[in-house]
C-alpha cells in the first residue's frame, strides 16, 4: 500500500516472516490509518487469499492470526488446517505458534472484527481484543499478549506466494513438443487476409512493464539463443523513445514469421508524460512510420516527418497487447488506469481485439521464481489475474501471464512455452480482427480509419 509504513520493527518482519518461508508481505490494513472498527477492516480485507493480523498492545507485545482463507462476511465458522495464532515477542528468540485445535473452526467470518475465537480482534469496535483460551486455540495468556488486551495498533498484511491450488487452473504440458507444437503454430500462421502476410500486434502499457523485454525473449526463443535487439532496461523515463516495428526470424537467418511485434514508449500517470494516447490511435490506423520518434509534447501530426498517409490493412494494428508488470498491480493508479480505459475505447471503436500480457511473474510470486510451472497454480498470480482483468475491463481468459528473459545467458523451456503460448494467441486474437472485417459492418467499421478507398481492394480472404 503505497505511503503507509509498516510498524513491524526488522526484528518482527523477521520473526515473523521465520513463520512461512520465502513469502512477501502486503500491507492491506492500518488501524491508526484506516480506523479502529470492522468495517473498516472488512473493506481493506475481505476477498484478499491469506493473510495475517499483527495487534501491538501497550505491553510491547506483536501478536495475531493468520488464515489461508478468504474473510468475505457469510456468517459461518471457517475450518482452515493452516490457521495459527502467534506470538514474535522482544526479547524471546522464538515465536510462538500455536496451530487450531482439531475439529474447531478457525475463525468464525462474520461482519465483526476478525474472530478467531481465542482472540477476537477489534472486539466491541474498539481499539481492543477479547482473548479466550482454549476456544479454537490453546495457548498460555501471559506468552501471547502479556494479558495486556488494549491495542495500539493493528495491521492486515496479505501474505504473497504462500500457496498454491491443488490444480492448475490452465492445462499445459511443459514438454519439449509441447514447445515445437507452439513454434509450428506461429510459422505456420496465415492471416485471414489474402493481402495481409503478418499479424501486427501492438504492445502498449506503463514504463518498465516488460514490452521490449518481450519482443527480446521472443526473438530469443525462435533464434534458438539469447538476443537482445530491443533496448530494455530500467529509469525513470520510458527507455524507449521510438515506434520500433520488430520482424523476428525463424532460426538465425531463417525465414521471417508472420508476426511483427510494435513497440512503444511507456505511458505515464502524468497526462503531460510518456506515450500520448493520440499516438496510440494513429499507429493503431498504421500512420506511424518505423523508427518514428515519439515526442510527449505533442502526438504525430499528417504533416510529421513519420507520418504515412495512404495505408493498407497491413499497416494497421490487429491485436493491441497491454502489457503490465504483475509485481505492481497493487500499485496501479487510478490515473494509470483511466489510460488504459481510453485505449480500449479507441480500440473496441477500430475493432481491434485487445489481450492483456502479465509480465514479471517471476517477481511478483516466490513459488513461481522457484519453478514456472507454479504460474497456473499460484493463488496469488490468480488473484493478481483477477483484479487485473476486473480493473481493465478484459476477461479473465484474456490475460496471459509470462517471464520475459532478463538477465538469463541460456534459454529455458518453460519461459518459452509461456512465450510462445502467449504469442498463438496474439494470432489467434488478430484473426478475430480479420474476421470481423469480413461482416456486413465491413464499410463502416473501415470509414472508421482514414484512406479507406486503400483499403477495400485488398480485403480478400485467403481460402482457408
Ligand atoms: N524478472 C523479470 N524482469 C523483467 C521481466 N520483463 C522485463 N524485466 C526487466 O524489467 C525492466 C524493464 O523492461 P523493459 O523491457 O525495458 O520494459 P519496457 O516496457 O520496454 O519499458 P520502457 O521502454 O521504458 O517503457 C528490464 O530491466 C527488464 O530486464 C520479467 O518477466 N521478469
Ligand atoms: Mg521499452
């Protein structure tokens, strides 16, 4: 949660983090901050996967719960095997954790504050906590709170990458043919179009998110070994400056695939900064020549020295990829987003098919860093798919979560088959675009791009 702090000293994140493993803590909720009452808590908590409270009483004690289960209010008792209560005070080397008692429920998920039944906290409201030994859990008063029940603060933190779902929630096999079964699908593409030799698929999407990263570990993939054509990197400012248009080779000299990846500059929060959404319109249309120099004061004009005028269906965008980095989902702003809602607007009115490419999965979830096979199964990736999906306004089946190459030296299988799963259906996406020219809307959906006199005689199917 971006500008409130934690009040974990280091040696309480540390105690505390010794009770999960390789996890990473989300702060959600802030008594002092967000108030002292169930409300408040359910608000910032409800629906968030597994979580932990940390309660500070008067008697410098760190203390609560922690559930794998959701809070969603439904008024029952919750069993969860992996519930605990803790303790991680100063001075004892040791946390104490104490496990549920067989056959109890864990919590009981009602509109109050957060009742584990042991301790419940927010109790009546208040900045308090009601503890009752035995009910639920077993543990010695004085070792837990130091019989101090006054809170000074109370704090939900979300616990990151600490579990994953018993099945994948994507069927795919990571094996070498499943590889060469996904290379064969890109080479052997065809447009629905006769006129039309490559899909154009557009990444757009915030600074830093993965969008030349991407095209880089494709070509990589399909060379066979490590490339890094497109510059990619870290800075405050979108690196890069240019409209790059990337053909990719089957194999070091091979022939070219039917696909050119587009990239962009990054777009900012900043109306003013990064990639103006004027831009975004006129590659889509095909206006933007290769190599074009984006300028943030002032979108491409008919008279720019990038500028094409007469354009064909193969100038035009087929598929527009949002591109954003998983590991900040929780800190897309309102701004940010209402960017990405006037892009899909002008796509949806140009009838561009629009999929949402979740970079940075390796960063965002430990289990996945461990071993990319987790992506499908992780709870948090899910969760993260999810608030994207719903915060964009693209479904769920929309959104394709991969690890870009970044500074690997050898290929991986797995990274490619979630690269290469990502790029079949950026193609199959483009031939929706292709498809939905060939309706009874054909003419007005083309009066929608300018030069549309270009563009009628090319529109012939190939025969499939
Ligand atoms: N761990 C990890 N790092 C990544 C991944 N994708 C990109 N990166 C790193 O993120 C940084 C930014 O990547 P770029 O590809 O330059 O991002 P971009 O969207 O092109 O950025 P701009 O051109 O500045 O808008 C680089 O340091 C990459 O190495 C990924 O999937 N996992
Ligand atoms: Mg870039």
């Amino acid at each position: 949660m971006f500008g409130i702090t934690s009040a974990l000293s280091e040696e309480q994140q540390k105690k505390l983090l010794s009770l999960f493993g390789r996890v990473r803590l989300h702060l959600l909720y802030k008594a002092s901050k967000h108030g002292f009452t169930a409300a408040a808590f359910h608000n910032r908590c409800d629906l968030q996967g597994p979580t932990v409270i940390v309660a500070y009483n008067p008697a410098g004690f760190a203390f609560g719960a922690y559930t794998s289960k959701d809070y969603t209010q439904c008024g029952q008792p919750i069993y969860d095997q992996e519930a605990f209560v803790y303790s991680i005070t100063a001075g004892e080397n040791k946390p104490l954790r104490v496990a549920g008692i067989t056959g109890q429920s864990a919590f009981t998920d009602v509109g109050t504050g957060p009742n584990f039944g042991a301790l419940v906290f927010l109790h009546g409201d208040q900045p308090a906590i009601l503890s009752s030994p035995g009910v639920g859990f077993n543990f010695e008063a004085p070792a837990m709170h130091g019989g101090s029940l006054d809170l000074n603060e109370m704090e939900v933190y979300r616990v990151e990458g600490v579990s994953l779902l018993a099945e994948p929630c994507r069927d795919t096999q990571w094996t070498a043919e499943r590889k060469q079964h996904l290379m064969k699908s890109v080479n052997d593409y065809k447009p629905e179009i006769k006129a039309v030799h490559q899909a154009r698929v557009l990444l757009v999407g915030p600074v830093g998110s993965g969008k030349s990263s991407f095209f880089n570990s494709i070509s990589s993939a399909f060379r066979g070994n490590m490339t890094s054509q497109a510059i990619a990197g870290t800075a405050g400012k979108s690196v890069t400056t240019q409209f790059r248009t990337y053909t990719i080779k089957a194999g070091k000299g091979g022939k070219l695939l039917p696909l050119i990846l587009c990239d962009t500059m990054g777009f900012e929060e900043n109306a003013e900064a990064g990639l103006d959404i004027e831009d975004i319109v006129s590659i889509c249309k095909g206006h933007v020549k290769d190599r074009y120099q984006f300028s943030p004061s002032a979108p491409i004009q008919e008279n720019s020295p990038g500028y094409k005028k007469h354009v064909t269906l193969t100038d035009m965008i087929h598929c527009v990829v949002y591109v954003v980095d998983a590991s900040k989902v929780s800190l897309l702003k309102q701004k940010m987003l209402d960017k990405f809602a006037a892009i899909r607007r002008k796509s949806n009115q140009l009838g561009i098919p629009q999929l949402l490419l979740m970079t940075k999965v390796d960063e965002a979830c430990p289990l996945v860093a461990q071993d990319l096979k987790n992506v499908y199964r992780s709870v948090y990736i899910q969760k993260v798919s999810r608030d994207l999906s719903e915060a964009l306004g693209i479904p769920l089946s929309c959104v394709l979560p991969v690890k870009n190459y970044s500074n690997e030296l050898d290929l991986d299988q797995k990274t490619d088959i979630l690269l290469l799963t990502a790029v079949v259906q950026m193609l199959n996406y483009a031939d929706n675009f292709f498809e939905n020219l060939d309706t009874e809307g054909i003419k007005d959906q083309l009066d929608l791009y300018r030069s549309n006199d270009h563009l009628r005689p090319s529109i012939e199917h190939n025969a499939v």
